[in-house]
C-alpha cells in the first residue's frame, strides 16, 4: 500500500456500493479505511471480502476521523445532498453516485460548500469514463458525423422497480450526462416529458422525454423497468453519418456511411436550389464496426477522482456537468405533459 495513499470511507455498500468498493480498494494510491452501512449483512460482506476496511453502522466515524480524506457516497438518491453536505462540513472531498441531488438549489448550496474549502465534488455519472461514448464522443467532435441532428436513447428493462425514485430519475441520469457530454454540456432551448405509473401511484414507470437544443439539435430519451428487453441503446443521426452505440452488444459501436443529401438540380431558368425542384441523393456505404479497448469504466471514474483529490483537478463530472444533468431533470418534472395516477 502507498503511504501517501488518499484515505477514503463509504457510505452504504448495497446494490452498487460493492462495485464502488471493489474499483476504490484496488487502486495502489487508495485506502478505503471505513464503509458504512446500517444493515449487518452488509457489513459482514465488507469484512469477509475486504478485511483491510472496517465496516460500521454510524458515518460518524468517517466524518470524525482527520485521516479520512475523502467520502464516497452510494446511498438511495433522496440522502445525497444531506450526505454530502455534511461531508464537506467535516472537510472531506465527495464522491457522489448519480444523481449528485435532487434539485438544483441542493446542488448549488454543494458548490458553495465545496469552494469555500476548497474541496473535490465529483458525480458518479459513469458513462462519461465509458470507451465506447469517448470514441463517439471524439466522432462527434472531429467532425466525421457532420452536423449532429438529433440523438435518441432507450434504456430498458423488466425490473429493477424503486420506491425511492421514479424510471426518469433512476435511468434517465445516465442518457442525459452522455447526451451533455457529447455535445459540450449546452443547455436545451426545451425539456418536455411524458410518463404513466403502473405499478406505484406518483411514480413512474415508463417515461419519454424530449430535448430540443440550440442549432437544431433533438434529443429523445425512453427509459423503463416494463419492457421485455434489457436494452442499452443510443443513436446520433448526422449530416454525413450515423453512429449506433449499443451497451449490451458484443460491437458496442457501429458507424454507418448512410444519409441523404441535397442535389441541385438545373431549374427552367437556368438557376439551382430552387425550391420546387430540390431532389435528394440517398447515401448506403459501407458500416464500420471499431475495435474499442474495454476497461471497466468504474475503474476510469475512481482513478479520476482520486486523481482530482491528489493533483486539485476538476472533474469531467464535477458540479457543473452534475448541476445541468439535475437541472434538466428538474424541467422535465415541471413540465411533464401527462398527469400521474389517471
């Protein structure tokens, strides 16, 4: 073990707390020294699979001991901004896994906090550390997709159903973080949703929302727990080529030299682009499917963190990319078309 090793304890080691946990003890300049959990099968499992952390049932002891340094944060999303508060009173640097809060104002008192005392805020929006969003992400930015048009997403599944949050909030953080990253964080001109509860009164089971970004961007976001697929699915339709990103493929990208483009045709008076006798020209070309070296992502996001706390680094998922993907969850509570409980 480093002896210049950042001191790190965790809160709550339940459905992703132990992939957090896993990832954090296995980096050379990390020592997870507490995690934290109320229920004793939990604390059990730290202490059978990981004996160098102590696992006990009250955070004071993380936030009363000066060797920790850092928390991380996986808790059930509505304790998150309480949490994280009280960890940066006690001058520790934050983890947070997504959503970082639940509504902007949480966010914003975060941020003050963090820069009062020059502390590391980070959400655990892991797709950003994924490879295959970076390549698309590098696609988008290199131009090679043209002008990006629209991006829609679906992330499906039967089952896992919350109490705690509705589908949007549970799954939609994920689309949202990718969809900001790839096109530079803007903020959309619009945020509509449409929802129906099922299974709970007041909380949603199925959602779509749409985005509406400056220069004519589009986004269409579907996520559920009732569907008969596990889907993992996004799309960006360019101007000269389209691009699937599929999670659950063995080909997690594939690039398609398709489109449509206009053609200029000679008009009566001798002029081009007229209106009335505009004609299109359909692309197919060839689909290329990259090879995109995996690592696992979670693994990316913890060394990033770390890397933030020790070098006073901004991260990619700090409070402001954290701030937007809330913001517009938000909206799209404030704006759903569809009332609950119909």
């Amino acid at each position: 073990m480093n002896q210049n090793a950042i001191v790190l304890a965790q809160l709550g080691c339940g459905y992703w707390g132990p992939n957090l946990l896993r990832n954090f003890s296995a980096l050379p300049n990390c020592r997870v020294k507490y995690v934290v959990d109320s229920s004793s099968e939990r604390r059990s499992y730290v202490e059978k699979n990981f004996p160098g952390t102590r696992a006990v049932e009250s955070w004071d002891f993380a936030f009363g001991d000066s060797e920790v340094q850092g928390v991380v944060i996986a808790t059930p999303a509505g304790s998150h901004y309480k949490l994280a508060k009280e960890a940066l009173l006690a001058g520790k640097h934050v983890f947070v896994e997504k959503p970082l809060a639940t509504q902007v104002t949480e966010v914003d008192e975060l941020d003050r906090l963090a820069e009062a005392r020059s502390l590391t805020v980070m959400a655990g929006h892991t797709f950003v550390y994924n490879a295959a969003v970076r390549y698309v992400k590098k696609l988008i930015d290199s131009g090679e997709l043209g002008e990006v048009r629209y991006i829609y997403s679906q992330r499906l599944n039967l089952g896992r159903i919350r109490s705690d949050i509705d589908a949007l909030w549970n799954f939609a953080p994920h689309d949202i973080s990718i969809i900001q990253y790839w096109l530079g964080d803007p903020e959309p001109l619009s945020v509509t949703r449409n929802g129906m509860d099922y299974m709970q009164a007041g909380i949603d089971d199925v959602v779509f929302m749409s985005l509406v970004y400056p220069g004519k961007v589009m986004a269409n976001i579907h996520v559920s727990w009732l569907d008969p697929q596990k889907v993992r699915k996004m799309i960006v339709v360019g101007s000269k080529k389209m691009v699937v990103y599929d999670d659950v493929a063995e080909d997690k990208i594939a690039i398609y030299d398709k489109g449509i483009d206009k053609k200029a045709v000679l008009g009566e008076n001798m002029d081009y682009d007229k209106p009335q006798t505009m004609q299109f020209n359909y692309r197919s070309g060839d689909i290329l499917l990259p090879q995109v070296k995996f690592i696992e992502p979670l693994r990316t996001e913890a060394e990033h963190f770390v890397d933030c706390v020790i070098n006073k680094r901004v991260p990619l998922t700090g409070i402001a990319h954290a701030r937007n993907v809330v913001a517009i969850l938000e909206r799209a509570q404030r704006t759903s078309l569809v009332g609950q409980s119909l």
